[in-house]
C-alpha cells in the first residue's frame, strides 16, 4: 500500500542521509561543556529545518543560564483533529573510548547496511525519520493531518535535570491529547513490537557505622562488631534463597499475572538460556517466575555498589567500621514506588544490628511503572501503521527499564506516551560504533507518515477518557 | 631491693633521656625514602653505643641493595650461661598526619609525666632501655651475667620483609637459649602483666564474577545474578547468627578452655562493656565465650574490606558482574593454620553460586598461634623481675594480635620469645601524639637489670627442652 505523502517522504531518502549526516557531524555531547559550540549549533540546524518545513512558534524552553535549552514549535492549523507532542533530543552520549570506533564516531560512515555514528541511533536517526515525516505532509499536502507540538530536548543524556521544569511551567503551552516520541528503541531487530510499559524505579544510598573507628583486627577483632559483616547480612538479607525480596510490604498491590497474560508472554519468542549466556551468565531471579515474567512484571532490589574498608593494593588487618552500599528498585506495574521504597528502607532499619548506626542517604522519589492503558487510541494507531508498513501485527512488549520522562508527561501534561522510535536496543548507543539500520530509515518515514494519517482520523474525544484532569 | 647494678642503672637515667631525645630526633622512617639519611644515623648512632658499651662483631646483616639493615653486635664472655637473643627495632612509623601533633614528632617533649615523640614507645624508648640495662651491667661488674646477642631490626614498621632471609642465613650467628624482646607492648597499665602467646594469622582476596560485563540494571535486573548480591551472601554466611564461623574444620583441632582457664581469665580485672564502649562500639562475637576468650583463645575470620559496583558519587543503575573482598583469619591455639584457611577457602569455594567464577587471590602462608611453654625459664625470670620491681607477681596474658617475628625466629632459630617491653598499649603508637610513659624507663631499667641477673643463675641446660632441634 502506498500514498503520495510516504512515497514523498521515502523518495526524499537522499537528502535525509545528507541531512543526518551533517547532524551527526556535530559532535553534540550535552555533558562535555567543550561543545557548547556544537550543542547550539545541533539548535540552529533543527530550527532552520522547521522553518523551513513551515513549523511556527519556534522557540526554546529551559534555563537560560545552564543547562540546554529544548527546542519547542508547533504547527496547529487542523482545528477539530487531535493535537500530538512530539519528543525527541539532540544531545548524545560521549564518544568515549574512541580507540574502539571502526571509523570516526561524528563521521556518519555506512558498512554493510548499517550507518555508524554517534548518536545516530540516540536519537538523530529517530528524530529526523520523525521530522521528515512531518514535512513530507507539508510538502505533499499543504498541511499535516493532526495538530503537532514538538518538544525536542538537549538534556535528555545528562538525566533531563530541566524537563520537570520546563513541563511544569509550559502546560498550556504543552498541552496535548498524547505524546508520540522519537526516542525509545525497539526492543529487537527479528521481533515486531510496541512498548506498552516500562518499570518505575526508586534508590537512595545506606551507611552503617558499628565503631568510631576502624579498629586493628588483632587486637579487637571476633569482640567487637565488624561493619562489613553487618552489612553483607543486610544485604544477602534483602533477598530469599528463592531469589524473592523479603522487605515486608515491598510487593503490595501487584497483581499476579493473569493465565492469559503468561500465555502471551509464553508465545514471545524469547530464549532464557541464550539471552543470559550472550552475557556470560546464567538466568537466575524471582522463583516462579520466567525471565520475561522477571523484567517487565516483578520488581527489583538491587545492590548496585558497595564498598568499606580496605580496598587498596595488599592486605590490612583491620575491622572496619563503616560500609556503605548504594540500592536502587525497579518498580512494578501496580506497585506503590514510594510505599515500595519505605518498606525496603524500613526493613533495613529493622535488621540494623543492635549499637549501630544505619543512615539513608540521597533518597530519591521513587517513580512508578508506566503503562499506556491497551486501548489506548495512539498505541492503536502506532500498530495499525506498522502493520501497514510491515504487514504483520506488532506485539505488545515492555522494558524492565525505567522512563523517567514518559512519568514526568504524564504527571505534568496528564497524558500517556507512546514509544514510535525506529532505533533498536541491539545499535551500540552508550556505546563505540553506535549505529542505525540503514532499513529502519524508509521503515520509519513509512510508519511515521501512516501513524499521522490515522490519528489525523480520530477524533480527540476519542483521547479524553486518557487525559488525567 | 636494690643492687648496685640497678642503681647505676637508675642513676643514668638524665644520660638515657639525653640519648632517647637524641635517638627520636631522627626521623628514621624506613617506609619513607627520603628519611634513608636518618635511618643511617640511626643505625650509626647504636652501633657507636654498642662499641662504647663494649659489645663485640658489631655489623650488618641482611640485603645492602634494598631494604634496611638490621644491626647485630654481640657479647659472649659468660661461658657455662645461657644466652639471650635480645630483639629491638630502630625504625618508626610516618609521623603524618602532622597537624594533630601537639608537639613536633621529632622533638622528645615531656608533658604531664609522659614523653612525646614519634618512635619513641615503639620501639626507641623500649629499645634503649634494654641498651642501658646492659651497660649497666659492663660498668658496674664489668661483665654481663649472660651470653647477648643483639638483633636490632631497621623493617619492624614495613613487614619485616628481610628478616626471614636473615633468620635463615644466620643460624649459627644467632643462635641463642631464647629470645628477650624489647619490643611488644605491655597490655595495659593498670595491671602487671607478661603476654605468653598471640594468635596467628593468615588471609586472601576473592574475586566473584557472575557475568561478562557489568548490565544495566533495568534491561537485566533481576532476571540475572547481581554479583554484589552473590558476594554478600559470601560473606554473611561465613558465620552463623550466633557469630560463629560456619566453614565445616575450621575450628579443628582448638580446645575448649578448661574450667581452670575460664576461671583464670574470669579473674582478670576486664570490662567487656567498657572495652567496646571506649571504642564507640559494642561486645559481640561468638556466642558461648567472653570477650576475653574470643580475642585470646578463638580465632576469627573477618572481611577486612569488600567492594564491587558504583562507589563513586552519584546513582548508577548497573547490575555489578564483578566483587571484590579481602579476608584475614586470626588463628587461636591449638588451630592449624594451613589447614584453617584452606577451610575458609574450601566453603567459600562449595558456596559459590552456580554459574560465578570465583578466584582465590594473593593467598599468603598462614601461620599459627604462638604460645611461650609456661614453664619456659625466661618466662619465669621475667615474672620474678617483674615481681622484685613492683612487688605483685605479674599475670599471664595474650593478645589477640599477631607476631610474625616470633614465629619465624621460632621457625628458623627453634627458640621461644618472651616480650619483655615497657611501652604500654595505650601509648598511640601508630597515631599523632605517641608517647611514653616517663615512669616506664625506671620500672624498665630495674627489670632488664633483674631479669638478666636471673638468667645469669639459670645453665643453658635448663633451655634445651624448649629449643627445638
């Protein structure tokens, strides 16, 4: 099936390469203050392009005195039709190690039907696809089918300390009957899917004092506590042999899943096994459960430093006094994340052994799991345009990672995200020789013109019963 | 009691301050290269004592090429007597950090009765004092009452690290009845004690690796082992809740105390609660035995550091492949060491998680606890010094600590060591503001005059049962 607007959008491929080409050109890493340069003039190539594509209001958002600015504009001349947000960043990560990069990391370099670069997959790649799609409807229709507002972020890899703000002050402005986003990678490569949900997370940091000082194991130790055996109790203690987190309260209000959710997740093609030996490990987690059961539908606790002691070259005879770990949860669909955090901070405190010092320290607001609601009418949209494009229905998936933006829309804006990136979680972003398909690229101008065309259909009553007041 | 050794003895004692503040002004730092100048002058100015005291085959023993000599000099005109191998050191440890110095380090500084300096407890005062109590002996009777040898080590504060190649190398020159050591602090100073043994130790590092590279913590939390998790439940399960170390043999071959050994140490004037109460703590260790009999007779196995993860600032979501922990075992009587820590080592290696590597690092020979024979001769002239000087009879203590000096002289010169310092425990050594008792130096002199008078009643015959062959 084909339409004047996507055969546009999919002819126009030539130039989107030479336009992704220069992005990825600039080196945009948000964390190395060194490219400010290339961070505004990231900026500046968007902005010039979304004029040119007939977007109005464009403008930035943010602090103006730190951070990096967001990129607003907005085309809103379908009066009656939904009105979409549209997400994606201009930032990457670091190129660091360059060592390990084939070619030059801000060298967009095509090998084998992969186009290498950092943050090509993180979120360039996307985000043009996103854009493209946008102004193929212009350039072939005079005019989009929906109402778009896009919010296009410079933060997003240094943890979008600005978007709560930015959310929260601009929500007339935002306002939106969803948000559609550029960024979010597809689970994999050999498996058609949307992500429906993702886990919420919390964390915060322990201290546990047993002494003054650190004290010579000779001379006191086996009389006197030793902080390091106290906290490898907490800790083995925050788990069962089966693998289950035993802080009382921890798994309140999540439902087990239902027989047919475990048969679905049953006929995901998914193998255990290979997927922890690519690792060099073994599947091991909550008895009962199945590893796709473990990453999307249970929660975690889990030890993500600790340390105390004497961890220089050689040995010591010390009894240490202090140890301290660093804890962090992912939180469940149906799981409370602040109730979740308590219970585990509050069965720390209670195993404290007795003449100790237990300390929290740098808690943080535990989030919950997201989940677009399943009939929602933008996560129908999204499937029925990969069905379109692919001719196969996508499966319903979820990640075990958190997206601490998707929680932020909906508590400031009110309204659930879908993910509609056409990156795959297998392209080495994060990583040396991150790379796109070079397939993804007609795959996602085609599903980005079709998903705009169907939500163009609806009518944005059909959102109301999802917006939160 | 008084004789004219002692007297003279107790009658140079302004010439032993001079000599004492003289020797604590150089900084003889052995661990410091910069300090090599003081560590000659140190050795030069013992070495022109030992002449002046008309010690005889004053030289050097030990690797000119790295490392700090230790000085021998020896006197052995007393023939049918017994000789005494006597032990010191000339080294001290760093003076940092320097700002809590009350008084600089390396000037003698008498205040309220105690003198201050760096070195100046451990081992410089202690050392001299067994110095003078010989030349005494040649100035007053022109003769000594026993066959000396001298062992004066310049590595006591960095390991000893030439001193087993000394040992062995010198037999013949150090052989000896027994070794006086004018080094090991007393326990404390109000109560007259002489330690009869120390516990013995060994140690080594584990490394768990549970997959092949550290995993973020929302794609594969939960669903694979966390080898924090793993290595805490390592570590908590080297003991039992009761304190008590869980490795199948490891307490073979300890014995019970008997009634009379817990009735003796019952009578010990000690306050378990303010013991660990001074130390910001609180007693604990295994059930079933006293604070006491857990640092004097039973062993330990303590984690002396652990570490694994993110340590540094900040959050970060990772599922830890790799952890880390430094392990040391204090070994009680009666334990084989060897065979002790292939113990610890054997259920560490049982418990290991299906699926981990765990690797044993830098395992280092054990050894045992070492006990003086309480009815060693050297013991018993050292009670009976004891008990002319202050008129009570001492009790016989342990420490809880190691000696690894006294293992290898038993080792490879066959001899017992009987610790017959005047510094005191509690006389922050190894810290900022190290001193010495004032008082120490008269009860010093008087006993070194006595014990060695004694000894020179005994006949090398009564020494052979406790030589080993």
């Amino acid at each position: 099936m084909s339409d004047p607007v996507t055969d546009h959008a999919l002819s126009c491929e030539p130039a989107f390469r030479d336009m992704l080409a220069r992005f990825v050109a600039l080196p945009s890493v948000g964390a190395d203050p060194q490219q400010a340069p290339a961070m505004e003039a990231a900026r500046a190539l968007i902005e010039a392009y979304l004029a040119e594509a007939g977007f109005d209001n464009i403008r930035r958002l943010g602090p103006t005195d730190s951070g990096q600015q967001a990129i607003y504009a907005d085309w809103l001349h379908a009066p009656g039709k939904p009105t979409l947000l549209v997400y994606g960043h201009y930032d990457v990560q670091p190129p660091e190690p360059l060592e390990l990069w084939h070619s030059p990391p801000f060298t967009m370099t095509e090998r084998d039907g992969r186009l290498y670069g950092r943050g090509i997959s993180d979120d360039k790649g996307p985000l043009l696809i996103a854009l493209h799609a946008l102004a193929a409807w212009r350039a072939v229709e005079g005019a989009l089918p929906v109402n778009v507002k896009l919010l296009i972020e410079g933060e997003e890899e240094t943890g979008s300390p600005s978007m709560p703000a930015i959310l929260e002050q601009n929500r007339d402005l935002l306002a939106a009957d969803a948000m559609l986003s550029a960024d979010g990678a597809r689970w994999r490569a050999d498996l058609l899917s949307l992500n429906v949900g993702s886990r919420g997370n919390g964390g915060f940091e322990i201290r546990l004092r047993t002494a003054a000082k650190d004290l010579h194991s000779g001379r006191y130790g086996g009389a006197v506590p030793n902080a390091l055996h106290e906290m490898a109790r907490l800790l083995a203690g925050l788990h069962d042999a089966g693998g289950r987190v035993t802080c009382p309260g921890f798994y309140d209000g999540i439902p087990e899943p239902s027989e047919a959710e475990r048969a679905a997740l049953d006929e995901v093609p998914f193998d255990a096994q290979a997927f922890a030996g690519a690792l060099g490990s073994v599947p091991r987690g909550e008895a009962g459960y199945s590893t796709l059961e473990r990453l999307w539908l249970r929660p975690t606790v889990e030890v993500n430093g600790m340390w105390g002691g004497h961890t220089g070259a050689g040995a010591k005879t010390v009894t240490p006094c202090l140890a301290h770990a660093k804890i962090t949860m992912r939180i469940a669909p149906g799981q409370n994340a602040a109730a979740a955090q308590a219970a585990v901070i509050a069965d720390l405190r209670a195993r404290a052994p007795a003449g100790s010092t237990l300390d929290i320290l740098d808690a943080r607001a535990a989030t919950d799991a997201a989940t677009v609601p399943p009939d929602h009418p933008l996560l129908a949209a999204c499937a029925d345009a990969l069905e379109q494009v692919h001719g196969q229905r996508p499966r319903n998936v979820r990640i075990g990672a958190s997206l601490p933006l998707v929680n932020m829309v909906k508590q400031n804006l009110g309204i659930d995200t879908v993910m509609f990136s056409f990156s795959t979680s297998d392209e080495d972003f994060h990583a040396p020789n991150e790379f796109l398909r070079a397939a993804s690229i007609r795959e996602g101008l085609a599903a980005w013109c079709a998903v705009l065309r169907r939500v163009g259909a609806m009518d944005p009553r059909d959102f109301a019963a999802f917006r939160a007041v």
